[in-house]
C-alpha cells in the first residue's frame, strides 16, 4: 500500500503525512507558504492546522483564533487525504490547542 501511495503522492525526510486533531494531509517543510495556504502550526508545543493570509500578514487557525506572533510554521500542506486504508506508516501529533 506504502509503495502505490509513494507512486502518486512522493514523500521524504521534509515532505510527509500527518495526521492532526483527525485530519490527514501532505506537508512540505521547504515549501514557502502563500496567501490562502493551508499550513501545520506549532504553537507552544502543540500542533493545529491553519491558513496564511499576507495582507496583513497572519495566520488564521481552524478555531478562527488570529495569530500574528509566537508560532512556528511546520509546513505547507501540499495534499489532503481524505481516506486512508491500512497505511501502518504516518506521523500523529498531538491534537491542537
């Protein structure tokens, strides 16, 4: 299963599947958010999905709380996985804030 998903979605040591507060995604650690990108932030330890707005510059969580400082952007989502089947390889993260 690894190996037919590894064919249509490659993934490495920077680009990879998380799994966080029940949603799967492809993130790439290297890849330079946009304006509307879905991104993974780390926020005092924990993990939550987010969306990075430019002008003016914040980041929006998926709870609507508006974040401008004291994050870390992991990565860039670069897939949404809406199903997945005995797939035994895959980070989980702790669930958000």
């Amino acid at each position: 299963m690894m190996k037919k998903l590894a064919q249509i979605l490659p993934t490495s040591k920077t680009c990879y599947l998380v799994e966080c507060g029940g949603e799967r995604c492809i993130i790439d650690e290297y890849k330079s958010p946009g304006d509307g990108s879905r991104v993974l932030l780390e926020i005092s330890g924990n993990y939550e999905w987010g969306t990075m707005l430019i002008n003016p510059w914040r980041i929006v969580t998926d709870s609507g709380q508006v974040l401008a400082e004291d994050i870390r952007i992991v990565g860039v989502v670069t897939h949404e996985i809406k199903r997945i089947s005995n797939i035994p390889y895959r980070v989980a993260l702790p669930e958000s804030v």
